[in-house]
C-alpha cells in the first residue's frame, strides 16, 4: 500500500459531470487509480439528463456500479458534488485548472495541456457531452484528435487518454518519485486504506 | 468521406483476441476509427472462454453490437479469424509486426515502441487477458504503467491509449499529411463507403 501511496498525485482529479453507465464510470475509476489520482469528483447523474433510461441514474452505492469497479473504486476517494457550480468552487478554491474536455472555438490539443500545474479534467455525460455552464467556467478546453467518421470517443477512452498523457508529463518531471502527500495526509489515507482493507475481507 | 479516407491508415490494426463485450469492442473500433485504422481484425469469443456468460458470444452481425458502434464499425473494415494461428499467419505474411499488450517479463513500456513500424496491436480477452499463444507468437510485449492498486486496465482503455501513442507518433512523422492507400485501394475502399453509406439511409 505505501508503494502506491508513495506516487498518489493529490493535485491530479477528474471532474465526472453526470457519466452515468456503470462501466463507463469504473473504468475511468480504474484508470484514475493507475496514474495515481488520489481524489476523483462527480456530478450524479440522477438530476439534469432528460433521457435517462435508469431514472434514479447511477446508483453510487449500488451493486452494479461496485461490481463492475475492479475494486478501483476502494482506492480512489470519490466526492460528489450535487451541481456543477459548487463543484467548481471547491476545486477552484483548492488551486485547480479545470480543463474540460470538450469540443469548442477555445479547444487546444490535449497535448499542449500543461498537466504538471494542478489539474482537474472535466468529463461530460455519455450523450450531451459537457454542459454550457460548466463548459463556461473551465478555464481551457481541450480535445484529442479526431481523425475519422464518428465525432467522439467513448468518455472512459476520452478519459484514459488524457489521463495517461498526464502521467507521462508528470513521469517526466519526477512526480513519481517521491511522496507527494504531506505526512500528515499520507498517514490518515493510509489508515482508511488499511480500515477499507479489513473490511474488504471481514 | 475522402478527408477520412485521406489519413486512414493501412499499416496500422489491431486484434482483438476474443473481447466478449459489446460495449468494449464498440468502443476499440471507435477509437480505431479516430486515429484512422482501416481495417481491425477479431478472433471471435465463441470459442474458448470458459466462463462466458453468452455462450454464443459476440454476435458480431447482431443488434447489441451495432447499436453500441456509434456507427463506427460501418467505417473500419473488421476481419474475423477463426483462430490466433491463422490471424498471426495473415498478418505476417502482411509485414505486420504484432505488439502484444500484455505484462510478462519482456514487456517493455508502451512507449518506447515504434508504431511508425506497420504495426498490429494485439489485446486480450476481458478476464483472462492475451493467450499464451498469442504471447508466444507475438514480436514484441508493450504494457501501459501502472501505479495504482489495481493491476489492469479495462481492455478498451489499454487499447486507445496505445493507439493515441501511435497517433502521436504518426502525426509527427507526417503519415497523416497525404494518402497513405494506393490509388486503386483508395478508390475501393471509397466505392464500398459510398455504397455502405447509401444502404444507411436507405
Ligand atoms: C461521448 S462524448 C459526448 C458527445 C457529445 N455528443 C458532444 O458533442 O459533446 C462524452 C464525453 O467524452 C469526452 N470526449 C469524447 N471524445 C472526446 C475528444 N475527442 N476530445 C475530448 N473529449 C472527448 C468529452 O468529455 C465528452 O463530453
Ligand atoms: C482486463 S485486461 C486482462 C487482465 C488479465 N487478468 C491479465 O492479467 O492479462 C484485458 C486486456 O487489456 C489489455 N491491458 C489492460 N491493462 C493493460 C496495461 N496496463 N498494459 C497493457 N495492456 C493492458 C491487455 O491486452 C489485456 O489482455
């Protein structure tokens, strides 16, 4: 646990705004917790997508959801905010670029993003993408590469990409290297790691 | 048709070894599609997946598949090959190099490869990941790092960001600045599209 503890990037998250198909949402978990994001961010989609086919929309807590995790999900916090603008304003005020990915006028290539600065990576949902309001208040949009018929990746893909370009920049500025948490953050995470742990197996 | 066509790439594929779920395979050639693959290959699950739970397995003309596409699979060529001998035989009489994505201990990381090579990528089944034949007959084992608790990625994740490395390679050698098809091949491939497309809207 200390290992993986060792390269957790707590300026490094990703802001889910109503991904709402379980699979979806476990693998970008799954690729969070393999860069080393310590905390990841959603928006449910319970409220805001009209055509919903589950109406009661991804059920955090519920079976499909952990089932389809791989486990992920015990090692990579998740806060959820219930809208868009309180979820900006306590990443903002926690010193993170929201960059949305995000089709646009303002949108730059992914990567000439500057992943190294502390860095929030905003998701839209599956069918209606970022929304305006969210879209409005990132402070850079960016997109990847789009070189065929169909217009847009699948969101876990989309994720995963951007994600892994960030962790090549931060391998590249030694973000790996050494624990990136102060000691007293480290030791409470590793606590409720080692609490999540025993109860995993009680 | 023929902006797209125009960066589809002929030496660039990968192959799916007996990916079971729709809406990964869907979303493997939707990422194939935006880094321009022109043809993708699949061993089919049917055969040779103890636990799998559709024991017909992927039903590659069915409705499940094709409605999860996003249209993708009417623009990138799938090939089915019954077995993983007679795939790595026909890529190799192609000049294929075939990269397995898989740990083992001649793995090297994803990115030092060279995708500008012509070059199959090769990824496993969901549970039980590249066969050990597959391994064996590849050229070369390429894994994406990992740093967190969990010890793989989901299959369509691994699979786009190798493919965007590969993009990345190929945007700066040039591969995407003028047709890379022959002529004759161009223009098949243009008349099949065409066609395909008119039986879309018909
Ligand atoms: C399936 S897409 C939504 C498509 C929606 N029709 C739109 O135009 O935004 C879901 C999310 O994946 C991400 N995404 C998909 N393809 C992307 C790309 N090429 N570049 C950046 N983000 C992408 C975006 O965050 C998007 O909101
Ligand atoms: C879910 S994984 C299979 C895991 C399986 N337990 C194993 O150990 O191979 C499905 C496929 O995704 C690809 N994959 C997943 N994570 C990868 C990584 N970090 N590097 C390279 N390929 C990966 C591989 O092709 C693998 O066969």
């Amino acid at each position: 646990m200390r290992a993986v503890l060792d390269k957790r990037q707590p300026d490094l998250t990703v802001l889910l705004e109503r991904v709402h198909k379980p699979h979806n949402f476990s693998a970008i978990l799954r690729s969070c917790d393999a860069v080393g994001v310590l905390e990841a961010y959603a928006i449910p989609a319970k409220h805001g997508i009209p055509d919903l086919d589950e109406p009661e929309g991804l059920s955090l807590q519920g079976k499909t959801y952990n089932e389809t995790s791989g486990s992920a999900a015990k090692w990579v916090g998740l806060h959820l905010h219930e809208d868009t603008v309180s979820a900006f304003t306590h990443l903002k005020a926690r010193g993170f670029q929201v960059l949305a990915a995000h089709f646009s006028e303002r949108a730059v290539d992914y990567r000439v993003a500057d992943y190294t600065r502390p860095t929030c990576i905003l998701l839209g949902t599956e069918k209606w993408g970022v929304s305006p309001e969210a879209a409005e208040l990132s402070d850079g949009h960016i997109q990847i590469p789009m070189m065929g018929m169909v217009q847009s990746l699948n969101v876990s893909v989309a994720a995963a990409v951007i994600l892994f370009e960030a962790q090549r920049q931060r391998i590249q500025a030694g973000f790996y290297e050494q624990p990136r948490l102060s000691p007293e953050h480290y030791e409470a995470v590793l606590r409720s790691w080692v609490a999540r742990h025993e109860r995993g197996r009680g």
